[in-house]
C-alpha cells in the first residue's frame, strides 16, 4: 500500500526542501530479493568503492533466503554466488575480524528448518568467504549483534544475543584471540531476544558501552545502559530508560554536543507502542526529549544526514497500531525533529537503512519488509540539490605509552556540514605504513573511503586507549566522519614506540654462600649487570651468577635496537643454616629403639645410616640398632637451608629364649605357656601387660590372640618373643525356627544349611534319641503325636561342637459342624453351617462354599443360601497349611402354595360382604379388623373404611405364599337414563343403583304430571324396579320425570343430579 503523509502549512514550510521530490524510487531492476522478516547489513566487502548488501528473509512464498549481493555502481545489483547459510529472524554484521581490512560477515537466524545457527565468514579478499569453525559459539535467532573493541586490545569481539536451540535467551560475547579464533565470555548481562543491543561510547571515557532492549527469560521487557569497565565487566546504570520488546535502536549525536544519544521503538509490558529520542546529558543521564515520533513495534531505526545539512535524521518502519509505517523525520534543531512527506511503501517486519548505493555522496534509503499484501525490497535515491563536501582530518595528533599500553589523542576535525562537536573518529593503527592490522580502519587508507556506512570505531571521542601491545613500533593515522558518514582522509602517519618492560622477579632471600641466578635479554639486547655492594658485576651477558654472603641489591640494565632502555633490581638476602645437635656416641642392647630429634618445627629433617638414606622429612626418627653404625642427620630450614650431623651407636648382648610354635584351639579352651632361666619374665598381649615377673601363664582361648613374653638379663637388656593362639570357630548349629505342623503329619527337621562355620565334615545327633529313626541325619523325619523340644548337637573335623533348639507344635483336628440336609420354602433363604461351623485349629480358618451363585458370602462360615431347585453345597475348610476338610449339605426346596384371593369389591358404609381364599391349607388374613374369623377360608368383612386384606396361605410342608384384595367402603348411587321394557331380559326395568342406601322412594311421573309409580321400598326399587306399566298397562314410549329420596347409613341424605331428572322409555 501506498501512502502518503501530508503535515499542516507550518510543517510544509518548515520542510518544503524535503519533501517527496527529493527521493526517486529505483527499486526495478535492482536484482534485489523481495523480502519479509528481513535483516540488511550495508558494506563495500570488495573493495571497489560502492556499496554491497548482505540481505536475509523470507520471500512470498515462504522461502528463505541470505545473499550477498554486489554493488554494480548503477543503483543495479547482482548476486555474489558466495553461499552462506539461508536463515531469517536473526540478524547481519559486516566486521574485519581479523584485521586484513576486508569485511568479515557475522550471520545469526534460524533456518528452513528451525534450526538456529550463529556463524562467521572470513573474507578472502578475492571476492570469496570461508567460515570459521568456532566451537563453543552460541547459535540463536530473534537475534542481535553487537561488534566492537570491548577489551581495548586492537581487534573487534562480537556480542550475540538472542534465543538459542534450548529455548533459553542469552548474551555472551565472543572474545576475539586475534588469530581467527574466538573464546566465549559469559558478561552479566542478562540474556535478551526480540530486541536490540547497540555498541557506542556513552561516557567518553574510549571503552565501548552497551544498549541493550528486548525480552528476558522471565518475559519481561528490558531496557539498560551497561557501562563498559574493562576486562569484559559491564555496570548496569540506573536509567530511566523505556523496557521494550520488539524493540529496534540505533545511535548518534543527533544535538552535535559530542555526546551519544540513541533512539529506540518497541512494545513495553504493557503493550504501548513507543517510538523515543533520548539525548545523552553528558553527566550519565538520558533525557527523552518526547519528539512525538508514531510509536512502533517490529520495526527498524537508523540514522542519518538525508537533506545534507550535518545534523542526524531519522527513518523508521514498522508496525503502528492499526497500519504499517515507513517514517522520515527531519531534525529541524533544538530537539525537534518533523516528519517529512515522503510517498513510499509502508512496510514492518524488515529493516530500514541510510546508505548512499549510488556512490553521489547523499544518503539514499532501502527499505525492505512486508507490506499489506506482499515482501518488499525498495530502494529511494536520494535527489537533493545539496552536494556535501568530505570533513578534514584532525590536524594534531599525540600519543603517551605506559609499558604495554598506549593513549593515542587528536584534536577535532572540521567539516562544512557537521559541527566540529558532532564528528566521530575512526583510526588505523598497523606493524606497518600501509596497514592497519592492530585496529583495522574499514577505510581505504590511500583516499579515506570508508567501507561501512556508519559512525567512525571511536565515535565522538578525540582519544583511545590500546592495551597489551607487545613491543614493538607502531604507525597509526586519524580520521573524521561527518553525520552522512562521509569520511575525510586520513591524518598524517604518526608512530610510536612500545616497550614491554623487564623483571627481574621479586626480591628474595637464600642460603648464604649460594649462588642467586639470573637472567634477561635476547637476540642483540645488551644487558649489563651491577650490585650496591660491588658495583658492575657483569657487561653485555644474558645470564648471572652471583655469590650471596651478604645482603645486596642486584639491577640490570637492557637497551635493544629499538631504542628501549628498560631497567630492573633485586635485593637479595642470605639466610642462616639450622641448628643442629645430635646426642654424643652411645651403646645400647642389640634390637633397641634408638629415638633421635633435632631442628625446630620449621625444619624438615632427612636421616642417615651406613646404609643411606633412613627417612625424610621427619624432626623425630627411630631406629633399630642390630649391629654397630654411624647414624647422621640433615637439616632444611624452611627456606631451603641445609645442615648436617652425625652420631655413633654400639650394641650389647640380649637373653635369648624361644617359645614354640604357633597353637590353635577351639573357642573357650584353655592353654598353658612356661619360659625359665632368667632374671625376670613378663607375659603381654598386644593391648595390655598379663602377668608380670612369672614363668608361667594360662590362657583361655576366646579370639585369636597373640602372647608376648619379655625376658630380662643382667645387663638390663631384654628380648621378646610371640606366639599366636588361633582359635578354631565353632560350628554353627540351626535346627530352624520352632514351627507348627498339622494333625496327624510329619515333619523334615533342620534348617539349610543345618550347620555352617567350624570346620567340615559334620556329625550330626538328634535328641531325645527315641522319637528318630536316625538321630545321625541331617535332616531326619518325625511323626510327632505330641508337641515337643528337640535338640541338635554339631560336632566339627577338631571336635569343636555347639546346640540349637527346635520347638515342634501339633496343630489339632479340625471338626466341622454340618448338618446333612436342610429344608427351605421356595424363595426364601436358609443359613448354612453350624454354631460354629469349624473348630479345634489355632489358627483361622478359610471358607469356601460352593456353588456360589445362590450364595451370600460364600467365603464365610455361614453363608446365607436362595437356591431355586434342590441344591447340594460344598463346604471346604482351610486352616494353617494344613490339608482342607470337605462337607456336604444339601438344601432341599419346597414348592408354595397358589394362593388368590376374591376380587376387589366396593361396599356402602355399614355393609358387609363375604371374602374368600383359595389354593392352601390354611389361612390367615391381616389387618384382621373388621373380619368375623381371620383364620377362615371365607371370612365375612364389615369395614367402615375402606380397607385391603392380605391372606397368607400355608399349605402341607408349612410353605406361604400370599394375595391381597381391597374392600372400597363408600356411599354410592346411580340413575340410569333410558330403558327398554320388551322382555329380552336386558334392561327390562327401570331401577336403581348405589351402596350404603338405607332407605330411598321412588316417584315417577308422565309427561302430563300424572303419577305413574311410586315405590318406598329399597329392595322393590334397587332389585325389582319399574317395569314401565301402569295398572298393568305398558306405558307408551316417551320421556318420564323421576324424583327419589331417601338417607345412606351413616346418617346422610341422598343427593344425586338435584334428586330428579328424565329416564326415556324406548320399547
């Protein structure tokens, strides 16, 4: 869709130079891809002069693409055919990487496939990539890239941020080794998606600085400035600042005060739509000077200098709230930007750039995303009439170098357009004239056209810091870039000289009259070497031999072809030797312990024999003296000093003896030891003295155990010797646990194994003796008729022997309590079993009755039985492990009786009727209210309500069955209205009917008012009636008028249709 914006007369005015004509659409034939979800990275990777496009998205048709496409000079492109990985929803990055000054790429998305990737390409400098294989690179898309200096050190790392294949939102960066190789730093930042991180120098201090906006991994929105303090660690500020997803941004110096601002559009957490302008107050906090920009989301920013005047526009596109946008706003000064109308494409999910593809020196405007219906790719040429001239380089330039570090300063430049104040600064500085292989400049050294369309490496700052250079000489040049990115040439070549400096190490101390080392300096490096105490030691050598034998300062001097004269010194102090003091020549009984010390516990101490070295290490060292020998010490102080010592020991004659051979008995035995002939003997065990000054000693055996006996001579020397008293282990007897077993069974006795320890074979003996066939077996067999103890004695091979007890108990007889039959009337149910049904074990018992099916609780003594026919039940009985007993039952069903009773019948108040049973024996009717006999067959029934009887009928095996009638007690009359009196005995005559009439008269009369019967009598009137004469003389046909009256027995009056009406005679 097409749109055009139109402002008010003011705007109009304020902007007519900048409105529509100024941009021509040249998008036909570009050879540009039609894209959406698209990412745009703009850089002249060949070299030629123009610049080339590096584009990624999906096409209308879903396919995805990453291309790289070279500039043809006439706003036309072509594709490269270098191949790179086809990804969208990520993000491009043209950077020198490995300072050749020839753009490296950076790509990051997901594939077709959904696969994240993050890679690096290395420009070859032929117009091919090759890609670096980095291993422990974070692979991500809705990502973000931010490639910069972070650490000072010459060579550009890369942040990458975004979601990984986890799912988890990171941001590490990927520090640059300088040797195509990259390790991962993990920075604290938080890990972020959907958004966008910008590198720049907030705070003017040459270390680059972080803006950083999208979404964590709790999903909340973030918005951070994150102040660069070297080593890769960066402070978060305390900002105001918006926290937005979706988020795009992008920075300059928009007011030209030297300070970097930044514009930002995004979503926050609570879905407004925000598009801002934040001025950097130079004092670290950021002003948003509320520029009334349309906020979006999913969308792009960037600036730059469209109408030439030297100040940053700004262009945006994405979604709005209701529409797609693609934004132009003029900065008119004074923090008020306008937007221009433009008509253009309105597009979101895409980027939006300022480059100037047509190589006119005018920022033209590519824009590329999805429109309503379809992917664009556009592309504006930018027409204004105002043709800028390149900034000049700063004119001065200095540097100050500390070791291995160096500041390199210059003063501003100057342009026609920008303001002096808004410039940023890009720098070379190389091993060489003509390279800038430590900081590569993306710039042509020989004209000053800059590779990339941006911002210089420095940004606004006139200085630079550069760490851990190696020494060496230097050769560095500056130059400006104005806010279209027109880039002067560069300075004049200035060089500087690095000097690493030399160390000695640190002052220290040793032994006096040894030598102290050193050395330094290489290749033509003169190195002369003098000490305090002797002035020069040594001229124009490597290497130093000094004798310590009192406190010195030693230095050095070194001067290299480079001009470097660096100097170093050290003090070196000597140490005293230990003491040492060994005792005076000595003679000791042969075998003694000779305990030796010396030094302090500082020292450590080796010792000596004839025979060499004893023990190291050690203030304290004993040793057995058998024959004659020259024992010496030798002592290291803790700082490494050594001093020695030596001592003499003789040997006197022991009192020999020996006792015999090693014994073994079995456990809790007892054995006697005797030693004679000298002048005192001891007897010991490992842990304690025995028995002192006694020839002999008796020893029970409970463990194996060792004997020590000590002899005395004359001399006072003594001689010991051991035996060792095995005990034999005794045999394990297991008899088993005491059991139960059934009535009337047997039982195998002896667990298994039935003897273990001691020593095998085995004999085996069962008591008391008369209850086993052989009480020799192992495992024998009995048939106790009682409960009973049995013991087991096991003897060993040595005779060793030991008991276990085994309590047999007898389980007794079951007996079942079952009668053989049992009568039930059908229908109904019986219990089966007895009271109890089982008893005599001591344990449960288990029931099982079957069948089952007419059963209820069929595993219960007494189940509750329903059979249909005659039925035999099974009863099995378990308990213990014992064989189960069986009964049997038979449960014999008896037939009832047809019982049915009269039909129901209704009756007046204060009649009787007569009811009758049939089908059974006897009877007997309830209620029995109301009834004459209630045990008759045929009872007579007097009820004054109305009432229903059930008879139960029994017949001649005590079998009931039942039915019931009901007796309706009311008062009840009816007339009928016609009969027909021609003797076909139905309906002959003309009566009434009812229930409960006590008395009632009858009138009727003809149609002229003449009586022609006339009756008080009930029976006449209710059983006989008027047959339809008169005096003998049958009536004519016709209608005749009837009146009645009378009571019903309980007192009331007879009321029916107002006690007359018609009755119709029809012969």
């Amino acid at each position: 869709m097409l749109k055009t914006i139109t402002k008010s007369i003011i705007v109009f005015l304020i902007s007519s130079s900048l409105n529509a004509q100024n941009f021509e659409e040249t998008t036909i034939g570009s050879g540009l891809p039609e894209l959406g979800n698209s990412n745009m990275a703009w850089g002249d990777y060949d070299r030629d002069g123009d610049y080339d496009v590096l584009i990624s998205g999906i096409d209308d048709l879903t396919n995805v693409n990453c291309c790289l496409f070279k500039n043809n000079g006439d706003t036309t492109f072509t594709n490269s055919g270098v191949v790179f990985s086809q990804i969208y929803q990520g993000d491009l990055l043209f950077i020198d990487f490995n300072n050749d000054n020839f753009l490296d790429i950076a790509v990051s998305g997901k594939t077709e496939e959904n696969l994240k990737i993050t890679e690096l390409y290395s420009n070859n400098g032929d117009g091919s990539f090759s890609k670096l294989l980095i291993a422990d690179i974070d692979s991500v898309f809705n990502s973000s890239f931010a490639g910069a200096d972070f650490d000072n050190d010459g060579d550009i790392d890369l942040l990458i941020s975004g979601t990984d294949n986890s799912d988890t939102r990171i941001c590490s960066i990927l520090r640059n080794n300088g040797n195509n190789t990259f390790q991962k730093i993990n920075i604290d930042i938080e890990g972020i998606s959907n958004g966008s991180i910008q590198p720049a120098d907030f705070n003017n201090d040459a270390e680059i600085d972080l803006l950083v906006f999208g979404i964590n991994n709790i999903n909340q929105r973030v918005g951070n400035i994150y102040l660069n303090d070297g080593n890769f660690n960066f402070i978060k500020q305390n900002n105001v600042l918006p926290e937005l997803a979706y988020a795009s941004s992008d920075v300059g110096d928009y007011n030209q005060d030297g300070f970097i601002d930044f514009a930002v559009t995004g979503m926050n957490q609570s879905g407004t739509l925000v598009s801002e302008i934040f001025k950097n107050n130079g004092n670290g906090t950021y002003t948003n000077i509320n520029a009334g920009l349309i906020g979006l989301y999913q969308s792009s920013s960037k600036w730059g200098d469209y109408d030439n005047d030297g100040d940053l526009d700004l262009i945006l596109c994405g979604f709005g709230d209701s529409e797609r946008y693609s934004l132009l706003y003029n900065n008119t000064g004074n923090d008020v930007f306008s937007e221009v109308t433009v008509v253009w494409e309105d597009v979101a999910q895409g980027e939006i750039s300022f480059v100037d593809f047509d190589n006119d020196n005018k920022s033209d405007i590519v824009v590329s995303g999805f429109a309503v219906s379809e992917a664009k790719t556009l592309l504006y040429r930018n027409l204004t009439n105002v043709l800028p001239e390149n900034p000049t380089a700063p004119a001065e330039t200095n540097y100050e170098t500390f070791d291995n570090t160096v500041t390199l300063k210059w003063n501003k430049g100057n342009d026609n357009q920008t303001q002096n104040s808004g410039l940023t600064y890009n720098i070379s500085v190389g091993t060489s004239i003509s390279n800038g292989d430590i900081v590569s400049p993306g710039s042509d050294l020989s004209n000053g056209f800059k590779y990339l369309p941006y911002q210089g490496n420095c940004f606004t700052d006139t200085f630079t810091i550069i760490n851990n250079l190696p020494e060496g000489k230097y050769y560095w040049q500056v130059q400006s870039v104005d806010n279209g990115f027109l880039a002067s040439d560069f300075s004049q070549i200035d060089s500087f000289i690095v000097c690493e400096p030399v160390n000695l190490g640190n002052d220290t101390s040793i032994c006096i009259n040894d030598t102290l080392k050193l050395s330094l300096g290489e290749g033509t490096d003169v190195v002369n070497w003098y000490s305090v105490k002797q002035g020069l030691l040594l001229s124009n050598n490597f290497n130093l031999n000094f004798t310590v034998t009192q406190t010195d300062t030693v230095w050095a001097e070194l001067s290299n072809d480079l001009g470097c004269f660096k100097t170093d010194s050290i003090t070196v102090t000597p140490i005293a030797l230990p003491e040492i003091n060994l005792p005076a020549d000595t003679s000791v009984c042969k075998g003694t312990l000779l305990t030796l010390e010396t030094g302090t516990e500082l020292d450590s101490v080796n010792w000596y024999s004839n025979e060499g070295l004893l023990a190291e290490n050690m203030l304290s060292f004993s040793i057995q003296i058998n024959s004659p020998d020259t024992l010496w010490a030798e002592v290291f102080s803790e700082l490494g000093c050594v001093n020695t010592d030596t001592v003499a020991a003789d040997t006197l004659t022991l009192p020999y003896f020996s006792l015999r051979q090693d014994t073994a008995a079995c456990y809790s035995d007892f054995i006697e030891f005797s030693v004679t002939g000298f002048d005192s003997v001891n007897w010991y065990s490992l842990y304690e003295l025995l028995l002192p000054n006694s020839e002999n000693i008796t020893r029970e055996i409970l463990q194996n155990d060792t004997l020590i006996c000590e002899t005395f001579n004359s001399l006072s020397c003594s001689y010991t010797d051991t035996i060792i008293s095995f005990v034999r282990d005794l045999p394990v007897a297991n008899t088993g646990n005491d059991t139960i077993i059934c009535f009337n069974t047997g039982i195998t006795l002896g667990a298994n194994p039935v003897a273990t320890g001691g020593t095998p074979p085995y004999i085996f003996l069962w008591q008391p003796e008369e209850d086993f066939v052989n009480s020799s077996e192992e495992h024998p067999e009995i048939f106790p008729e009682e409960s009973r103890r049995y013991i087991l004695t096991v003897t060993d091979y040595y005779n060793c022997n030991d008991d276990d007890t085994i309590y047999v108990s007898i389980n007794p007889e079951t007996i079942l309590d079952v009668p053989d039959n049992l009568d039930v009337c059908a229908n109904q149910s019986v219990i089966l079993g007895g009271n109890p049904t089982a008893t005599g074990s001591l344990f449960p018992y288990s029931f099982n009755w079957t069948p089952d099916n007419s059963l209820i609780g069929a595993d219960n003594p007494n189940p509750s039985a329903q059979p249909e026919d005659t039925t035999q039940y099974r009863l099995i009985v378990s308990t213990y492990f014992c064989n189960p007993d069986t009964a049997y039952v038979t449960v014999n069903v008896k037939p009832l009786p047809e019982v049915s009773a009269s039909e129901d019948v209704t009756i007046g108040f204060g009649e009787s009727v007569i009811i009758e049973a049939k089908g059974a024996v006897t009877y007997n009717w309830y209620p029995d209210l109301y009834l004459d006999d209630n045990t008759s067959q045929s009872p007579e029934a007097s009820p004054k309500e109305t009432i229903t009887y059930t008879v139960i009928g029994t017949n001649e095996v005590n079998c009931s069955n039942s039915d019931s009638l009901t007796i309706t007690v009311k008062n009840d009359i009816f007339i009928p209205d016609l009969f027909s009196p021609d003797n076909d005995g139905n309906n002959d005559t003309f009566k009434i009917y009812g229930k409960g009439i006590k008395d009632i008269y009858l009138k009727i009369f003809d149609k002229n008012g003449n009586v022609v019967f006339e009756s008080n009598d009930k029976n006449y009137i209710m059983n006989t009636g008027w047959d339809g004469t008169k005096k003998g003389l049958l009536l004519p046909d016709g209608a005749y008028i009837w009146i009645i009256g009378g009571t019903y027995n309980d007192g009331s009056i007879i009321r029916y249709k107002g006690n007359r009406g018609t009755v119709f005679l029809i012969k």
